[in-house]
C-alpha cells in the first residue's frame, strides 16, 4: 500500500490539509525538502509531507488528514481524488461583494458568486454610468451603483471585492482594496509591470486578507487530472513539454480593435492572454522558469484600414474580422451605435502595438525543455493543445475536447485515456466554478487560502514579461529566483480595522 522501489506510484494514500487536498503524491525526498508546498510521499508505512507554504506543521492550528483506500487498485486510473471533497453551504453571515468593472468578465464572475447560496452582490463599479444602471437592473436586489470605487471601498460590509478593470488598472483599484481590508478576487493578469504587481502583493501580504487570481485553468478539472498524472509519475521524468493556444480569427481580431491592442494598457499580447498558460505549465510540473527565449510579430492584422470603423466600411459583408461584439457586454446604446463609443474600430488600426503570433522556448529549473506559442489565426476554433514526453510515455490533449491520452513507451501497456464525458463543465473547463468555489470557502474561513505564496503568484507574470523582453530585445532572457520575489515591504497606509472572518458550520 505504500511506495516502493517497484512501485514508486503505487499507494492510494491521499493527504488533506485543512479539507483540501495537497500534493504531488509520491514526490521524492528531495523534493520534498527543497521545492517543499505540499509535496509528500508515504514510505515504508511512514508518511514525508511538507506544509502548502513551506511553514513549520507543528506551528499554528492547521489540521491534517491521511485518506488511505484500502484497495491498491489501478492509481493511474485514481484522478479525481487529488482536489479532495469540496462543497458549499450559506455562511452564517453573508458574504456581501463589490464588482469594480462591469464587461463580460465581470458580470460573469457577479453572476457565478450569487449562483451561491448566501452571496449578495452589494456594489456595481463602473466608470459607464449605463453599465451600471443595467448591472443594477440585471441584478436586483439592494445592490447600490457607483462611477468610483472609493465608497465600495470604504463600506464596512463589504467582504470581497472583484477586481475586472483592464489590466493596468489592476494595481489601483487592487491595492486599495486590501488597503481597506478586503478579500479580492483579481482577474488575470496580476498586473502588466512587475513593479506593479509587487504593490499589489505587497498590500495583500500587509492586509492579512485572501487573493485569488484569474488562473482558472489550475482549476480545471483537465489540467488537474493532468498535474496528478505527473505527479504518480506516468510518464516517468518528464523532459519536454508544448504547449499551444490558437484563437480562432473573430477571437483574435476582437482584441486588435480592444484596449488591448496597446501594449500599455495589456502588457503585450502574451501577459494578457497567456500567462495563465505559461503559469500553468510551472504548476503542473512544479517547476520555475530559468530561461527563456522568444520571437513573435503582426503579420495578419496590418495594412491600410479601409476605413475606421466597421459601420462606416463597405467591405464589411466579406470582411472576416468584421466587428460582432465577440467576448464584450455592450450596453444597450452600445449596440445601437458602437461607432460612437469607438468599439467598432478597424483591425488594421495604425496605433496597435501588440503581435498577432508569438513562440516562447524555455528552460526550466528541472531540466524540462519546452514551448509556448499563441497564435490568432485559427481557421475554425480557438483550442489549447498540450503534449508532454517522459521516459515512460508521452501525453497528448486538448483542452476543449475535454480529454488526453497517455501512451507507453512499453508497447504491451494499453494507451491511458482520461475525459470530461459525463462530467459537469462550465467556464473554462470547469475551472471557473471550482475557482470561486474555493475563493468563496476561503472568504468564508472555512478552507485554506487559494493563493499562499506572492513568489508563486508572481511566477506567471514574471515568465510572460520575460518572454516579452525577449521578444522585444531578440535576447536569451535568464530568470533567478530574485525575479519572483517581492522587491520591498508594504508602507504607510493601516489595513482598516475589519475583523477576520471565522469558521463557520
């Protein structure tokens, strides 16, 4: 029942700290001393574990659970125990949030939160006073609306505020929610500098509150059946990794027309859109960039524009990137005339400054040799492909069909095939509703904070804008573990007096 050295994979303990589920299983010693964050392996009837966050087990009040079935069984085929039993049940208190930034993002986080028994939706934040009328109509309710974050802020009820401004306003509307001694929930990515995200994680570290970032797809039920097969060691050390992200072309040209198109407001194509990508790859082999290398360029949305908005365009009935209000919630005057809120604009638009593809090759700290590439040419969907190649056997998926498929380098093991078939989905996978669902039980004191370590809350940003500067500079961009590390302590401004919230039955 445990592991061996004939079975390294082979014990069906599972360990729980506070009732989630920690992990990689069946990790090595050594790792378990040097990487540490809930890596534990049980041997010779002896259980090596190491706590979420690197801390002491034996200080605080953190308890935990061994979980040991008692049939050995198939554990390739055991994964779906790895996130361990999590549900939901109305706090004794409601947990009352703010919305600051009302697009499709945000209404659709609002709208997920109160599919929760016991979450209220207290404030609707947008700088569009028609957003938030309708945010407020959508609603209902007592929900109060407002053009400024400020008074949201300041409301002692409020518990959680959900940050879904673009991207490099992240940090002013973030910082000052921990600043007021709110839990947040801050949409990907964490910022579009790292100075800028070292602030924000600096206030969070001061405030004592919970952080949960937009990295939806570590929630995802494909991508942790995927982290677990690594982690029993299916595919024996894994020594490369590739991964793709295709947009289909309406997807893509919907951000050459957006904010977005300006890497001031993004960060670039590669922090706004794969982040969480590059983020997902480090978590699921455990492992920290170290080198990264890169080359992208716009190939496909340049030329002249034919005229500056699609309603003023006769080329707009065979265009394939014509304007259909793809990813975005138009206000009702919005989609009578988007032409007159600039939302129509042209995708060969002459002051975008963002790439329309671009590779990433990397190395990282465990040796694993891999590549990345974001490309906005689909020609049918937007999907995400992973394979990864061990000395065992070689995986290959895609996200969207909901499924992989584990092949043996021993040609008498029949191929692994793991799927989503029969099982409940939603956003991203499922990624979203698991996402807040863990959010939700953190805010409520009732499960472990989702994000623990600001190095690892950093480690996707820190890796895209590597691959940015790389891009950029056409250079081998070196990362150490000083790249991860917030630079400098939280200053001045007092976390407001707002009471922790306990456990509740």
């Amino acid at each position: 029942m445990t592991d061996t050295n004939e079975q390294p994979y082979r014990s069906r303990l599972r360990l729980y700290e506070d009732g989630l589920a920690v992990g990689p299983a069946h990790s090595s010693h050594d790792v378990i001393r040097r990487v540490g964050r809930g890596a534990y392996s049980f041997w010779a009837n002896s259980l090596y574990f190491s706590t979420s966050d690197n801390s002491d087990p034996n200080s605080g009040n953190r308890c935990y659970t061994a979980v040991l079935s008692p049939s050995a069984g198939n554990t390739e085929l055991d994964l779906e125990s790895e996130k361990g039993p999590l549900g939901w049940s109305a706090p004794a208190r409601p947990l009352r949030c703010a919305v600051v930034g009302l697009g499709n993002r945000g209404i659709g986080l609002a709208q997920l939160a109160r599919g929760f028994s016991g979450v209220e939706i207290a404030w609707l934040v947008d700088q569009s006073e028609e957003r938030v009328a309708e945010a407020i109509e959508l609603f209902g309710g007592n929900a109060k609306g407002a053009k400024d974050p400020t008074e949201a802020l300041a409301d002692p009820a409020v518990d959680i505020v959900f940050v879904t401004v673009p991207d490099y306003l992240h940090r002013v509307v973030a910082e000052a929610a921990f600043r007021a001694g709110k839990n947040v929930f801050l949409e990907k990515p964490l910022a579009t500098t790292a100075s800028d995200a070292a602030a924000i994680l600096a206030a969070w570290r001061q405030s004592g509150r919970i952080l949960q970032l937009g990295y939806v797809l570590r929630q995802a039920p494909f991508y942790s059946a995927i982290r677990a097969t690594v982690g029993k060691g299916m595919l024996g050390p894994v020594r490369v990794v590739s991964l793709t992200e295709q947009l289909d072309v309406r997807h893509g040209a919907s951000f050459m027309r957006r904010w977005h198109a300006q890497s001031r407001h993004s960060g670039g194509l590669l922090v706004h859109k794969a982040c969480h990508d590059l983020d997902i790859v480090c978590w699921l082999l455990d492992a920290w960039p170290r080198a990264v290398s890169s080359f992208g360029g716009l190939n496909t949305f340049v030329g002249a524009p034919p005229a500056m908005s699609c309603s003023q365009c006769d080329r707009r009935a065979i265009c394939p990137y014509v304007d259909t209000g793809l990813h975005e919630r138009r206000t009702v005057a919005e989609l009578a005339d988007p032409t007159a809120y600039g939302l129509d604009r042209c995708v060969f638009r002459a002051d975008k400054d963002i790439v329309d593809n671009q590779v990433v090759s990397f190395v990282l700290d465990t040796g694993v040799r891999g590549t990345f590439f974001l490309a906005m040419q689909g020609p049918v969907r937007s999907e995400r492909r992973i394979t990864m190649i061990g000395d065992r056997a070689r995986l290959d998926g895609v996200f969207e069909d909901g499924r992989f498929t584990v092949t043996f380098t021993n040609p008498e093991r029949e191929p692994f095939l793991w799927s989503m078939e029969g099982r409940s989905q939603g956003g991203h996978g499922g990624g979203d509703r698991v996402t807040m669902l863990e959010f939700l039980n953190a805010c409520a004191g009732r499960a472990q904070a989702p994000v623990t370590s600001p190095e690892e809350a950093m480690r996707g940003l820190a890796f895209a804008l590597a691959a940015e500067r790389a891009r950029r500079e056409e250079v081998v961009v070196r990362l150490n573990e000083g790249d991860f590390v917030v630079p400098f302590s939280p200053t001045a401004e007092a976390v407001r007096d707002v009471p922790p919230r306990t456990a509740t039955p």
